[in-house]
C-alpha cells in the first residue's frame, strides 16, 4: 500500500477543481474559460486514478475512465477552439461578456 | 269480369288530381279539364261495364257473393291485424253500390262537362284563373264519392267521406276572395269573405255530426268487433249486436243515432241544415256535384249501407227507435226546409232549400221502411237537381251577360260573382246612399235574384226547356222521375198504415210544388223586369248539352223504378228486384219474403200526390203565373205579415246559432284565451323569469370564476415568462454558474 493516504489525492484533485472552476466563472477570455474547464477534467482524472488504485486495483475502470475523460477534453478543446476562432473572425473579440446575444 | 278492377274507379280521377296539381297540367287550362273529364268518363266506363256485368251474374247472385266476401264483388286486402281480426280494405260491390257508381259517374260526368263552360274556357280573356285547380278538386271531390260507395267498410268508407268534406270545402271557398257587402250602421261595409265563410260553415258544421259518425264506429267496432259489411250483414253479427247493451241502452240504438248524426251533418238535416244555403256561394257546378247530387246522397246511402243495423234496433213489435227518429226527423226536415223555399230571392238558395227537403223526403222513406223508395228517390233526384242547379247556372251565365250587356262591355267578365269584387268607387258610393232593402227587394246588380229575371224562356229556350224537365220531375208530375219514386215513398207509407208520414209527404210535395212554381214563373214566364233579364244571353254548347243530358235522364230515369202496372207482364219494377234484397241482408228470412213482395201502383196515394203537386202549381200559377209580377214589383207572399219574416229569416236558425252556440263557443273562447293569457301565459312566464334568474348567476358564475381562473392562468403563465426571461442573460458564465449551485445543491440534498 503506498504511504500516502487517498485523502490527500482528493484534497489536490478537489483543489485543482475548485481552481478550474474559479477560472471558468470569472476569467473573461474564452481561451481562459475552456483552461479552466481543462483543469477540472483533469481533477476528475485524479480522482478516478486515485480511486482506482485505492479501492479497486484489480478492476481497469479507473483507467479507462481517465483515458476516455483525456480523449474527449481533447476534442472539446478542439471544437472550443474553433467555435471561438469563428466567434472572432466576425466579432472581433473573445470576451464572453460581449458574446451575448443569446438573450431576452 | 271486371268487377276486380273496381278499385280502379275512385283511382282514375285520383289520377287526374295528381296530374293535374303534381304534374303541372295546370299550364294548359284545356288539357287540364280534358284531363279530369277523360279520367272520369274511363271512370263512368268500367262503371257501367261491371253493372252490365252485375246484370247479367243477377243481383241476388251479387249480393250474396259480396256478402260472403267473395271475389270478385267483394276484393279485399288485409290491411292491419285488429285484435282477434284482421282489419281489410278494397272494394264491395252489391246492387246499391254498383248503382250509385252508375249514377255518380253519370251525372258527375255532365257537370263535369258543363263546368267547363260556366269557368268560361270559350273565351280565353276571362277564364277562371283558378281554371285547372277547380277541375283538380272536382276530379278529387269525384274520388272521394266513388271510393266512398265501394268501401268495404266504415272505417275506410269514414275516410272517402272526410275527403269529401275536404273537397266541398275547398270547391264551396273556392271564390275565397270574393268579398261580402253588408249593410250596417246605415252604409255598406265589406265584412270578411264571404265565399271563404261559407266553407268554413259548411266544413265546421259537418264537423259536428262527423264526430258523431266516428263514435258511432268507433262504438261499432268495440262492440261488434267490426265495420266490415260483409261481417256486419252476417246474421249471427246482427243477432250478437241485438243481445249488447251500452250503458243500460241497447247498443244498436247508440250505434244508429251516432251514424245517423254523421249522415245528418252530411245530408243537412234539420238541426245542422245550416251550412247547405250558405254553400251555394261555391260555383255552381260545386252546387250541383257536391250539394245536389252527390254528397249529400252520401248521407243517405251511409244510412242505406247501415239499415240492417237501424231495422235489427228496434224490439219484436215494436218500431226501432233510430229508424223512428231518422224518418221523424226527415219529415220535419222535407217541411220545414221547403216553407223556407217560399221565401228565398236566390234562385240557388231556393234550389238548396228544396234539396234539403228532398234529402228529408229521402230519409223519411228510410225510416219508414221505404227502403227501396229511399234509394229510388236519392237516384231520381240527383240526376234532376243536378240539371236544376246546372240550369240555374246558366241562367245566372245568362243574366251576367245581360248586365254586362246593360252596363256595357267595360266590365272583365271572370265569373259570376267576381263582379262584385270589381266594382268601383262610385258604384260603391252609389250603394251606401241606397236605404235599407225591405226582403222582397233585391239589388239591381244581383245575377241570382229571382225578383230581377222574368221572362228568359225567349231569351234562353234551351236552358228553360231543359230546366222545365227538371222542375217537372221534382214537382211529381207523372212520367218524370219524381213522380215514381216520390209516389213509391208516399204509397209506402200509407200501405203500412203511417198516415202521418204520408201527409206529411203529401204537404212537402205540395209545398215543393208550389215554391217550384214560384221559381219558373219569377224567372222563365212574365216580361224582364231589368236591363239584364232583356239582354240575358243563351249559355254556350258545352253547357246547355250536359242540360240536354240530364233533362233525358231526369224524364225517364224514373221508368226503372216504375211500378208494376202491367201485372202479369211484368215491365215495372225492376229497380225493385234489383234492390230488393239488400236492405233485408242479414235479417232473416221473414224479412226477405216482405222485401221481395211485388209492389204495384196505389192509384189513390198517386192521385193524392198528383192532387197536391197540382195544387202547388195551381197555387204557383195564381200568385206568380197569371199575373207577372212587374218590375220592382213587390213579392205577393211578402204580404203576409209574420209567416213572411218567418220564412224569409228561414226560421232564425242562423240568428239562434250565432247568438247560442256560436257566441258560446266564442264566450269558452274567451274564456280560453284568457286561461291561456293570463294563467297558463303566467306560469310560462314565471317558469321562465326564474330560469332567466338563474341563468344569470349562472353566466355570472362562468364568466367571473370559470373564464377568471382560465384568464388569470394564461396571464400569470405570461406574467411569469416576462419574468422568468430576465434570468436569460446570454452571459454563458452565469448559466455555468448556476449549473454549478444546482450540483451542489442535488449533491447536499442527494447526501446520506
């Protein structure tokens, strides 16, 4: 068994998820935002690692959740990424808070 | 044989009717009368073809076969079953029925004929513009008549009979715009319609013994269980009839005054009597199909079918009381209508009077056994009162053209009381300046007035000549037909020792005499007493043949009921044997040995009657013939102080009517109307203002709760939506953030 205890994992993942989120809510740049939501993706990965390892080492879900968490952040920042050039090609900005048009 | 294809006489000019007003062959006026004519003469065809053949089967034959319900004298058809019977219509052909066909066919055939000229189709500008539609009612009043005398039983007999009452209805309103002047307050008013008045009389009075007549079979058919003659005419019917009471009363007697109050609506006997004079308002042809010759006949067949009944009524030894109280009703009745011919100015109300009186004669003869002479005399006189009221037509066509003639041609001549309708403004007020008219006046315009003919025999020979065969017929002069079945009446009576009866024949048959007189001296004999009697012009050919017609038939039609003079040679009587056997249906032996008895001239009851008719004419001649009466003259008889008002008032039956029954039946009318307004109108009306009361809270109710709750739902639910949009901010963070709290919030709430 390792000598770190799992709490401490979840402590890191929880505060790198608290991070991500801090950054997704206030950072006005869209780039900034789809980071933020990267970090928290990345905070579950710990997560389900370390669960993995802790409580079902014999079972691969763990991984495989991760791997599959890893694949899609990938391709989500690829479509962010693209909504976001097409976004300001005819807006001139990536500040979410003048991409509001979408409103009463 | 043809006797199965019966049913096809009534349906000819049912036919025509139908064609008539369905098909619209009312565009031609000629092909509509040709119409009517034809059907009614294929009518008269098969009619005299199956008497023919009647003759030659024999008449004892016939009417056993018809009683005993065999084809082809008696063709019937299960209609509905009945109770324990079956109810049946079709056709019933004995020796009376067959012979009314012959003879309504015949003389419904002449008049048929005849009306044609009077509605004036010679001269297309002044038709009658109700031409075709006249002919259509006469062929649907022809069928009525018809299937009345071939019904197999009341209740279908019942139903001919109401389509008659429809039809004289319709034919006596059939001016129904003819308007009526009366003088009232000291000038002439026009007052309702007279035409249209004289209809309703006539419908509404022969209502009343019509309600009669459906009790009594209704009663019949509760009692004996039916109304089929050929069921009726059984012997052990007519003896189980004799065993029931109805109430304590023997049930035949109940069942006969109720038949004989129908035949005294539709044959106008004394109490309902009323409505015939008044009906004279109809065209003429109407007065001589409907109130002369047929119609009112059917009164007296209905009693002729229905005699077993009436003779089976009464006790061993003693007279039936229904036979007993037609033949007292029709006494008085022959009397009292023939005075009120006395005093008539119309020269149809005279006519009407005296047919009123014939039709009493007739009833008398019923009831006093005479059944033969009864049916003998209902045949004579309709073919010589048919040729009366059609000559009596022509003779007003005649004083019409005289008038118009008189006044010059500048009056459209549509019918004979149209003119009346026309007349101007200044003739109108001309009138109102003429005083009150004593009874033996009458106006100068008047065509029907006797007072204003005199001396058309020159200017009308073919219609006098004809006219004086009819009158001679109807007055009992010997040869005619009057005389023979008159004088068969009389001898009856007398033969059975009715010496009432019989004087009482012998006075109608002075009284008819005489007012007959009366008739032809005012209106063929003396000189024109107006312009209009000196220009009257002779009636075209296609009337004055049907007269040339008539008049033969009214001359020896009378011969077939001749009595046995001869003796051993046997050239009378044949009508007898013909009908000998028919009023004795189902009453026994003993009676038909009476029926078939010979019968031969009294010379003494003849000589009698002759005495008296002589003595009417006599009297006729004294008064009217010696000496004319000049023009305006005043009418010898009027001089006679109270018996004149009496009879020219015709006994104030009207008046007594309209101030008894009539204001009666208007006072329950009030009385109703005021039930009806001020009660029943009441409760309506309260029923009605507490539902509005109701429906008021009600429509409060819905529209405030009901449609509030529906409205404040729809508004709160956009309410909240211009609310509820405000969260939409388009800031993708601040739904990020949300979704954040909400998963806190499931994941806090979601905890163990």
């Amino acid at each position: 068994m390792p000598s770190i205890p799992l709490q401490w994992y979840l402590i890191v993942a929880a505060a790198l998820f608290c991070i991500g989120l801090y950054g997704a809510l206030v950072r006005r740049n869209a780039v900034a935002i789809l980071m933020g939501v990267e970090l928290m993706l990345n905070a579950v990965n710990i997560n389900l690692v370390a669960f993995w390892r802790y409580i079902t080492p014999t079972n691969m879900n763990g991984q495989v959740f991760a791997i599959f968490i890893i694949a899609l952040a990938a391709a989500e920042a690829a479509v962010g990424l693209a909504l976001f050039i097409a976004i300001y090609r005819t807006r001139d900005t990536v500040n979410v808070e003048e991409i509001n048009l979408l409103k009463f | 044989m043809l006797a199965q294809y019966a049913l096809l006489i009534p349906l000819f000019p049912l036919l025509s009717f139908f064609a008539i007003v369905v098909l619209g062959f009312n565009r031609n006026k000629r092909l509509s009368s040709n119409i009517a004519i034809g059907a009614l003469a294929l009518s008269g065809i098969l009619s005299y073809l199956i008497f023919i053949q009647a003759m030659g089967v024999g008449a004892d034959r016939v009417l056993e076969a018809a009683v005993n319900g065999e084809a082809p004298w008696a063709t019937l058809w299960n209609w509905a079953p009945l109770g324990t019977s079956t109810f049946q219509v079709g056709t019933y052909l004995d020796p009376v029925s067959i012979l009314m066909l012959v003879m309504v066919t015949t003389v419904g055939l002449m008049i048929f004929i005849y009306a044609q000229g009077y509605m004036g189709i010679q001269d297309p500008a002044h038709t009658d513009p109700r031409y075709s539609r006249f002919f259509a009612f006469l062929s649907l009043f022809a069928c009525g008549m018809l299937g009345f005398v071939i019904s197999p039983n009341l209740i279908q007999a019942l139903v001919f009979w109401e389509l008659m009452g429809l039809c004289s209805f319709l034919l006596i309103g059939f001016w129904f715009d003819n308007p009526k002047r009366v003088y009232r307050n000291g000038r002439w008013t026009t007052v309702g319609v007279e035409n249209s008045n004289a209809a309703k009389k006539a419908f509404l009075t022969t209502r009343i013994g019509d309600v009669g007549l459906f009790l009594g079979i209704t009663l019949l058919s509760m009692i004996g269980g039916s109304t089929q003659w050929n069921v009726l005419y059984q012997p052990e019917t007519i003896a189980r009839l004799q065993e029931m009471t109805f109430f304590g009363v023997p049930a035949l007697i109940v069942i006969c005054l109720l038949l004989f109050m129908g035949a005294v609506g539709k044959s106008a006997q004394f109490p309902l009597h009323v409505w015939l004079p008044d009906a004279m308002a109809g065209p003429t042809p109407v007065s001589a199909m409907i109130h002369a010759a047929t119609m009112v006949a059917a009164g007296v067949f209905l009693i002729a079918r229905t005699y077993p009944l009436f003779a089976a009524a009464g006790a061993e030894g003693q007279p039936s009381v229904p036979l007993l109280t037609v033949a007292v009703i029709g006494a008085f009745t022959s009397v009292f209508a023939a005075s009120i011919g006395f005093a008539q100015a119309d020269i149809k109300r005279i006519l009407a009077f005296s047919t009123i009186s014939q039709l009493g004669l007739m009833f008398m003869a019923l009831g006093t056994g005479a059944w033969v002479a009864g049916v003998f005399h209902m045949l004579t006189h309709a073919f010589f009162k048919a040729l009366l009221f059609l000559g009596s037509g022509s003779v007003i066509h005649g004083m019409e053209h005289g008038l118009h003639h008189a006044h010059g041609e500048s009056h459209a001549h549509v019918s004979p009381t149209h003119h009346e309708a026309e007349m101007e403004d200044a003739e109108m007020e001309l009138l109102e300046r003429v005083p009150e008219m004593k009874s033996w006046e009458s106006e100068p315009d008047d065509p029907q007035s006797v007072y204003n003919m005199g001396g058309l025999r020159h200017r009308m020979p073919a219609t006098f000549w004809t006219y004086m065969m009819g009158v001679l017929a109807l007055t009992g002069i010997p040869i005619w037909a009057g005389f023979w079945s008159k004088d068969e009446i009389l001898a009856h009576a007398f033969e059975t020792g009715q010496y009432g009866f019989w004087l009482v024949g012998l006075l109608a048959t002075f009284m008819t005499a005489f007012y007959m007189a009366r008739q032809v001296f005012l209106v063929f004999f003396g000189q024109p007493r107006t312009d209009a009697a000196t220009h009257a012009a002779e009636s075209v050919r296609s009337m004055t043949i049907p007269l040339m017609v008539l008049a033969v038939f009214s001359t020896f039609v009378g011969l077939v009921g001749m009595p046995d003079i001869v003796g051993p040679f046997h050239i009378g009587g044949w009508l007898h044997h013909w009908l000998a056997l028919v009023p004795t249906t189902g009453l026994g032996e003993e009676a038909v040995a009476e029926a078939t008895a010979p019968t031969s001239l009294n010379v003494l009851v003849a000589g009698a009657a002759l005495g008296a008719a002589g003595l009417g004419w006599l009297v006729g001649y004294l008064l009217y013939g010696r000496k004319a009466l000049p023009a305006a003259g005043r009418d010898p008889l009027s001089r006679i102080p109270v018996i004149w008002d009496v009879l020219w008032n015709k006994y104030w039956v009207d008046q007594f009517y309209s101030k008894t029954f009539i204001a009666l039946t208007m006072l329950l009318a009030r009385v109703g109307n005021f039930i009806d307004r001020y009660i029943i109108d009441a409760i309506v009306n309260l029923f009605g203002g507490v539902t509005r009361w109701f429906s008021s809270i009600f429509r409060w109710f819905d529209s405030t709760i009901v449609d509030g709750a529906v409205n404040w739902l729809g508004l709160g639910t956009g309410e909240a939506g211009q609310w509820m949009r405000l969260l939409q901010t388009g800031i993708v963070q601040n739904y990020l953030l949300v979704v954040f709290v909400a998963i806190v919030l499931i994941a806090f709430l979601l905890r163990r």
